[in-house]
C-alpha cells in the first residue's frame, strides 16, 4: 500500500472571535499558558487532537472544556481545539498550520450556523499518509 496526500477541511475560527462570544472562559484558557512558560498552545492542540493529554495539560483541559460549553451555550455550534503540521504533514499551501480550533455544526449551515457564518471560515489542507 503506498502512501499519499489526502484532502481535508475544518470549518475554522479566530481566536478573536472566540473571544468575542466567550470572554470570560477565553481569558482563563489563555491565563493557564501566560501563568506556565513549560505549557504551549501548539503542544496542548496536538496532545488533544491525539487524545494523548499529559498530566501537565489538566488544567488547561479543563480551562478548554469550559470555554467550550460556554461557546456552545452563546452559540449552538461545538468548538475543539485542533493541530495540522503543515511542513511535515500537509503543504506549504494549506491553511492551517499548527493550533487551530474548528467549529462543529456548521455543514448545512443549521440555524446557529446561519448566524455564525461570518465568523467562521473552511480551511483546506492536505494529510500525507
């Protein structure tokens, strides 16, 4: 069997704008790595995206299933906390490259969907393997 690239999208928002809907929770997520220099944005996305947390994430876990239930309580839509590492698993085209968080629920564009839709945008990127 060989190997190649494949297609992939998520439906992606900035982290303004997160912070937009979920203030509070956004500033208590970001507050776990401002307070911890060991702790990073792109490690606790990758670790997550694998569902291989370390110990040393546990509270930023928890700080991001929080602002998770206060995003999906403000807007209807699931928010996750996503990695794609575009240099050595992807393209030099892509549009992600790193932390990124996608928002689940917006496909058919569902009525939270339809308010959201200008705040959330489709990135392409490509997985080899």
């Amino acid at each position: 069997m060989s190997n190649g690239y494949s297609a992939a999208y998520d439906d992606v928002i900035d982290a303004k704008n997160i912070e937009k809907f979920c203030k509070k929770e956004w500033d208590k997520f970001q507050d776990v790595f401002k307070n911890n220099i060991l702790l990073n944005l792109d490690d606790y996305a990758s670790q997550s995206s694998q569902g291989e947390m370390e110990e040393d994430y546990n509270e930023v876990d928890k700080k991001f299933i929080a602002l998770a239930k206060q995003f999906y309580k403000k807007t209807g839509l699931e928010l996750s906390i996503r990695y794609h590492d575009a240099d050595n698993e992807g393209d030099c085209y892509d549009g992600v490259n790193g932390a990124f968080f996608g928002v689940d629920g917006m496909y058919q564009f569902t009525p939270a969907g339809k308010r959201m839709q200008k705040y959330v945008r489709r990135e392409t990127y490509v997985i080899y393997g």
